[in-house]
C-alpha cells in the first residue's frame, strides 16, 4: 500500500501538474493558479489521509 501511496503522491504533485498545464499551452499565471488550487484541494488527501491537523 505504501508504493502505491508513493507513486501516486509523485504522479499527482502540483509541480507535475502544472508542467502538464502549460505544456497544454495555458499561459504561466493561469497554469499557476489552477495548481495552486489543486493542490490545496487534493494535498489533505494525498498527503495526510483526508485530514490536515
């Protein structure tokens, strides 16, 4: 279960996420803010199990 977790911690990284966001050819600051937004979204649940203390 942990190399799944790691695996999918890297996959999903905001920093991941956001290369694919302007390599879809979305302009910096937008491609920045929707990361940004993902990754506050989805960081409690990739990184601590859905609750962030």
């Amino acid at each position: 279960m942990r190399r799944l977790r790691d695996f999918l911690q890297h996959r999903f990284n905001a920093l991941h996420f956001y290369c694919f966001l302007m390599e879809c050819g979305l302009p910096d600051k937008i491609a920045r803010l929707i990361a940004r937004a993902y990754e506050t979204l989805l960081s409690a649940a990739l990184y601590y199990g859905g609750t962030r203390n």
